[in-house]
C-alpha cells in the first residue's frame, strides 16, 4: 500500500502573489464599471424588470451581507432614469356619494399643479364673495327686491282698508297683526255705544267684518308664499352673482385643462356645488367656547380640494421606493381620522398613500422577511398584484371586524414591479407552501455567493477594492494589503480556488485595516494592518474558544495528543457563534463485544445525535458487514460515543474517525492520539469530504501548540478537502520546519494505517488479508466471535 505522506507546505495556503500587480496602491486603480460574478443574477434581473407581463415580479435570492440590494438599485436606478415618469394619482371628492372618493390620473406633474390651482380657487372666492355680497350694488338689488314685494303688500293692505271703509268697517294695525273694528265718521265705535245700536245695524256690521276678515285671512295665507318667492329671488340673485364669479375663475381652469375631460367634469361638479353652496363662502369664522377655550372654527372647503397620492416629476424617470416598514398599511395605504369636539371623522383628503402607490409606474424593493412579519402585508400585496389595483380599507373593514361608516375610495390601477430581496429558505418554503407565489414572483434571481479565484478576478478584486475605498473615503491600500484581503477573501469562503462575494465581510475588513493604518499613522493601508484588522475581528469573538481550549489544557475535557490508545480517536467537530467558527477537539471511543450486529450509537439512544450523523453511525454497520462478514453473520455489538458531550451532536464528518476507532477496538491495536482525524465515510470506505476543514485543523494544532509540538503530531483529512486549505500562518510554518503534519486520505485503509502504525492490508484473490495487518486482525476477531456464536448456538440445540 502506498506510504501516505504529509501534504507540502505549498499545498496547505495559496497565496497571492502581490508582483502580479501593475499598480502601488489602488488609488491608481479605476472604479469597477462591471459587477463581477454575478452574470446568472443581474441577467435575470434585466429580464424580470424588462417583461411587462403580468406575474413577472422578481426575488432576489442570496445570503444577507452579499450586497445584492444595491447591486439591484445600481442597476434599477440606471434603467428607471430612462423610462417615462408615471402618471399622477389623486383623489377627489365624489359630490353624488361623499363616502366614496373618486381616483383621477393625471399626467406626471398634473396633479400638484391642480391641487395648487383648486387652493388658490378656494382662497381667491373666500375673499372675492364675501365683498361682492358686500357691495352697494348688491344691497340695492335686494333691497329693490325686498320692496316690490313690501309695496304690494301694502297695496293690497290698503285696498282692503278702502273696502272697509265704504262699509263703515276700520282696518287697524296691532302688535299681533290686523283688526277690523265698526267706525263712525272714521272713528272706531266704543263698545258701550255699539251695544246701544239697533240689531239690524249689528248684524249689518258683523256681516261686513266676517266678509272683509275672509279677504283678510285670504291676503294673510298668501304671505309666506310670498315671503318665500321673494327668498327664492334674492337666492336666485345670490346663485346668479356667485355663478359670474365662479364659473369666470372656473372658465379660466377649464383652458388650462381643456385636454383632460375628467378634471373638465370635475370641475363642472366644483361649480355646481358651490353655487349651491354660495352661503358657507358668506359665513365669516365662528367662535365657539368649549370649555373655556375659545375654538375659531374656519370653513376649510375640503370639498374642493385635490388629495395628490402620488406624483413623482421632481425626479426623471420612473420611481424605486424602498419601503423598510412593510406594514400592511404602509404598503396599501390607510384611511386616517382626526377628532373633532369628542367624535372621530374622516374625509377624503385623509386618506394616505402606500408604497404601492408611490411606486405605480415604477419599482417597488422589499425584504420578504419583514414583509411576512408584519400581519396582513404579505396578503395585502398578493391582493393588490393579482387584481392590479390598490384597494384602501382597513383592517377592520376588510374582515368586518367594525361596522363603523368609513371612507371607500375607489381603486387605484397598478403597474408596477415588485423585488422581494430575501434568503434561499424563503423562497422554497414560499414556493412550496403558498401556490400563489409562482404565479406573482416568476423571476428569481440567484446571487453567488463565490467567484472562481484566478489572475483575471484578482484583478477584479483590487478594483472593488479601490471602488470601495474611495465611496467609504478610506486610504488607498498598497498592494500587498489587496494580497492579503484577496488571501482572507478564500479564507471566508473556506476555498483557495474560491473568492468572496460577501461584500458586508469584505467592507468591514476594509473599514477596520483603514482605522489600524490611521492608529499607526500610515499615508496607505498596509499588509499588516490587514492582518491586526482580522486578528482584531477574530480577539472579540474568541472568548468562548479560549474558555474550552483552557479546559482542555487543564485536563477538564480529556484530549490526549500523545501516546497510543485503542479504541480512542481524536475526532474534530466545530462550533458556530455569531459569525465565528472554531475547532473542538473531541474524544471518540469505540467497544465492541460478542452479540448480533448491533451498533449502538450512544448519542441516538439519549436523543442527542441528529438525523445525518445517526446515518453516519448506520453507515459503519453496512461497511462491517460488507467487508468482513459477506459470507457469515456479523456477530458483534459496538458502541460508539463522544465523550464528554452533552449538547446535540450533527453532521457526518466524524464518522471516519468513529469507524477507526471500531477498528482499532476490534484489531485491539492502538491508535497514535498525537493524531486527529476529520472525513466522512461511504460504504466503501472512501474519505469523504466536509466542511470548516481549516477550522478543525486550527483547532487540533492550537492544543497540541499548547501542549508542546513534538513533530508526530497531525490532522489527517480527505484528498477532497485539500483544495480548500487556507491555514493560518503559525500552521503552515509549523508544517514547513516538519513540527506538525497534515495528511491527506483518501479511503480509511489510508487513515488507519497513519493512525496506528501498521499497514492496513489488501485482500487477495480469496479474499484473505496479509498477516499482521489490520484488515487481518479485524477479519480474525470477528471470525472468532462467528465461532462463539456458533457454537453457543450448537450447545444451545443440544440443551
């Protein structure tokens, strides 16, 4: 079997050469016009927003931190400015039904130009009525009004006191009204002298006052009759004045906005119902006392106005709003009320636009997260983008949760493209559990989360770098500092053939190598002040790792990195906080014992092992028996645990670690613990790769570091996992002058054998191992519990 020997120091980090640069520093560099790595993205991007159609929405998949949110508002902002600016949205007030204002849309710039000129309407007749009602003119036309029905009743006043008088009958005026009396020579007879008449003359003189008070009461019931034809003229006289005044202004905005026939009927409807109304423009302010304070009411005139929603001329091109607080109110809009004197109310210049609104015409961004957040938003969306139009209702109106009487506006159209910006989870779940997704958002757009590491992106790269240090005004880096961020760009990503496109990481590093360059007083940003920045980021998070490594130095978890062993393993998991990853040593061991193929995984039988590492332990089983017990039953019972663990175990890379560990246990051979071991297993026995491969071998070096390297120390790892080595310097040096080692396995006959020594075996052509190699000493001890069990059972048919 062929030696495995220690990978060379040039294989465990791929530098980058700082000569391949032209440049100094990136101030000599120009801005990147280009976004690099993201072809596959921003073509679907470009697609998403050039398709009009309906359900063409885009999502923007992709990590948070990757810099796709500006990446697409860089590219929306250039192609918006290009498109024609949107139509103006307003409402009005609907004259024929209060409650349900009417939607106008005007073109861009329209609308504030309407509102503006309906305000100065309102303010030019407030003053402008109020003095012609005022004028000499107007009081002598009531008052000539007023007098030709005064004269007329006069007139017929003294008509009937000429008829009375004939017959001797007197018509007198009182405080309450008209009398008629008995006269003689014009005098009113006094009662004691009417009472001294002949009857015949009585009776003549109550049938001429019964006759002349019926002409009375006849000329009295015509009176209100009168007075209200007279009321009806001076109105008449009122509309007519206020007509000449109003339809004069209205006529001069009917030639601003001949070419728009709703603001036409509009206005038609404005001048109707302030002729009728002429009487409130004659009202001057009220005062009221509430209290004790005293309140100026001011006729307002809302009836009039124009509630602009969305108008969007000040700035070219179509609209990209961003709304940070995708409430559903805030996307749809909302009804708002004020109080007045104890009541809540409403009308129609409260209601208040939405993020659908302002972005009509244009392009809305949210993040779905925060959308699926907010109760309602995310069905008030979906509402509003498969009908096309933006219906204003309250929560409490939309499920009938009041039935108080509120605003309906009418329905505003909507044109508009949609960009959710969210992490890959959400969009499966979303397309696997709501069925009306595919249909809205059929444009997702996959942001990279990596770029392939060559000359060409590394150039690439010191542009960003100088694109971004120029927009954060932070100093120029030379260019050994652009090697070194392009060197811990990989590192991130955990891959040396591999570059970062996580560009909050990558802004940060530069942020913080620019803070340390200044401390020290440097004119440009230095290697070394790239690496005091990571060292800086990585001396704040690493208080948890040197808590467990200081416990396991001090002996309080076992980790032996000398001597042999069997059946004990150094595996190496990693934890995860906060955006920081380390190592953790952990001890595996492995027994095994007479029984009938049972492998206990002690972490599945208290419910601490998760699904992929249970898989991981099942694997062990089907490799046994396939290798060692293909023609006779498996009579073994294992168990395999990780000591000293006490939280949830997952994740398969340390099942090559636990099938050495069974097969030292069952050769009864030791294993060197001056070595740990990383790698998933298949059921051939291949080394498989895994994650965080840095990390682990960071991790184990820095307890054997520690303790002392005795240069036996190592980390074995799969080939697989070789192109992703990206160590840190102390590894590499440490590797290079032969104090610490790192091998690369490929299948666990290699791993074995590195871990205890002895030559792990090849079968021959009958399937028999060489004497003294491991594979021979597994194959002989389960062939002797094969023996045990046979014979148990043998003694067992005879009792």
């Amino acid at each position: 079997m062929t030696t495995i020997l220690p990978l060379e120091p040039q294989r465990l980090y791929l530098s980058c050469d700082a000569d391949q640069f032209t440049f100094q520093t990136t101030a000599e560099l120009p801005d990147l016009t280009e976004i690099i790595g993201q072809a596959r993205a921003m073509d679907a991007v470009h697609f998403g927003s050039g398709i009009r159609q309906e359900g063409y929405n885009l999502f923007v998949l992709g990590s948070p931190g990757m810099g796709k949110y500006s990446l697409v508002q860089q590219f929306l902002e250039k192609k918006a400015s290009k498109e024609s600016e949107p139509a103006d949205w307003c409402y009005l007030n609907n004259f024929a039904q209060p409650h349900k204002p009417k939607v106008l849309k005007l073109p861009p710039g329209r609308g504030e130009e309407l509102r503006i000129h309906m305000e100065r309407l309102v303010d030019y007749l407030r003053s402008a009525i109020p003095a012609q009602f005022e004028s000499e003119e107007y009081r002598n036309r009531v008052s000539a009004i007023q007098q030709e029905y005064n004269e007329q009743q006069e007139r017929e006043i003294k008509e009937l006191g000429e008829e009375a008088e004939k017959k001797e009958i007197v018509l007198l005026r009182t405080p309450e009204g008209f009398a008629l009396a008995p006269s003689h020579n014009r005098e009113v007879i006094p009662p004691e002298e009417y009472d001294k008449l002949p009857q015949a003359e009585k009776d003549r003189i109550e049938a001429a006052i019964a006759e002349l008070q019926a002409h009375l009461e006849k000329m009295l019931s015509h009176l209100p009759q009168r007075r209200r034809e007279r009321s009806e003229r001076i109105k008449q006289l009122n509309r007519a004045i206020m007509l000449s005044i109003v339809e004069h202004m209205i006529n001069e905005l009917r030639a601003i906005y001949a070419d728009l026939p709703e603001v036409l009927d509009f206005l038609a409807a404005v001048q109707r119902d302030m002729v009728l109304h002429v009487d409130d423009f004659r009202k001057p302010d009220e005062t009221v006392n509430i209290s004790g304070m005293t309140v100026v009411s001011h006729q307002t005139f809302i009836n009039y106005h124009v509630n602009v929603l969305a108008s969007n001329h000040k700035k070219p091109g179509a609209p990209i709003i961003s709304e940070d607080n995708p409430t559903y109110s805030n996307l749809v809009g909302r009804v708002e009320h004020i109080a007045q004197f104890g009541a809540l109310v409403t009308n129609f210049t409260l209601i208040k636009p939405g993020a659908l609104h302002r972005a009509n015409g244009g392009y809305l961004l949210l993040d779905v997260r925060k959308v699926l957040m907010q109760p309602f938003a995310w069905e008030g969306l979906k509402r509003a983008l498969q009908s096309r139009k933006i219906h204003i209702e309250s929560l409490g109106q939309l499920y009938s949760l009041v039935s108080t009487v509120s605003l309906e506006p009418e329905p505003v159209p909507l044109d508009v493209k949609v960009v959710l910006f969210g992490d890959r989870l959400f969009y499966y779940l979303l397309q696997e559990y709501d069925p009306e997704f595919g249909e809205l958002f059929k444009v997702a757009a996959d942001f990279e989360e990596t770029i392939e590491r060559n000359t060409e992106t590394h150039l690439l790269y010191a542009q960003l770098i100088a694109t971004l240090t120029r927009k954060e005004k932070l100093l120029p880096y030379d260019r050994q500092a652009v090697a070194r961020v392009i060197e811990r760009s990989a590192r991130l990503v955990g891959d040396s053939a591999k570059l970062s496109m996580h560009m909050r990481s990558i802004a940060d590093l530069l942020r913080e190598a620019d803070y340390w360059a200044r401390e020290a007083g440097h004119e440009v940003v230095l290697a070394n002040d790239v690496q005091q920045a990571i060292d800086s980021q990585i001396r704040r998070q690493d208080r948890v790792r040197d808590r467990l490594y200081e416990a396991i130095l001090r002996g309080t978890l076992m980790i032996d990195t000398q001597g042999g062993v069997t059946g004990q393993v150094n595996g190496l998991s990693v934890i995860e906080l906060g955006g920081f990853a380390f190592a953790q040593p952990t001890r595996i061991t492995a027994t095994t014992r007479f029984g009938k193929g049972d492998l206990v995984n002690i972490e599945r039988e208290v419910k601490l092992s998760g699904a992929i590492h249970s898989k991981g332990v099942l694997i062990l089983s089907a490799f046994l028996a396939a290798r060692y017990a293909k023609n006779q039953p498996l009579a073994l019972s294992a168990s395999l645990a990780f000591e000293q663990s006490y939280g949830m175990i997952e994740g398969d890379s340390a099942s090559m670690a636990e099938l050495c560990a069974l097969l030292s246990n069952l050769a009864n051979v030791p294993i060197n613990q001056s070595l740990a071991i990383t790698g998933s297993v298949n059921q051939l026995g291949q080394a498989q790769a895994i994650g965080a491969v840095n990390e682990k071998i960071e991790g184990f070096f820095d307890i054997c570091a520690a303790r002392g390297l005795t240069g036996q120390q190592g980390v074995l790892i799969p080939v697989a996992n070789v192109q992703h080595l990206m160590l840190r310097k102390n590894v590499v040096d440490a590797a290079a002058a032969g104090r610490f080692h790192i091998y690369a396995v490929e299948n666990v006959d290699h791993a074995i054998a590195l871990l205890t020594g002895l030559p792990a075996g090849e079968a021959d052509a009958n399937g028999e191992y060489p004497e003294g190699s491991i594979n021979y000493l597994v194959a002989a001890r389960l062939t002797e519990l094969t023996k045990i069990s046979k014979s148990l059972a043998q003694q067992g048919g005879k009792n």
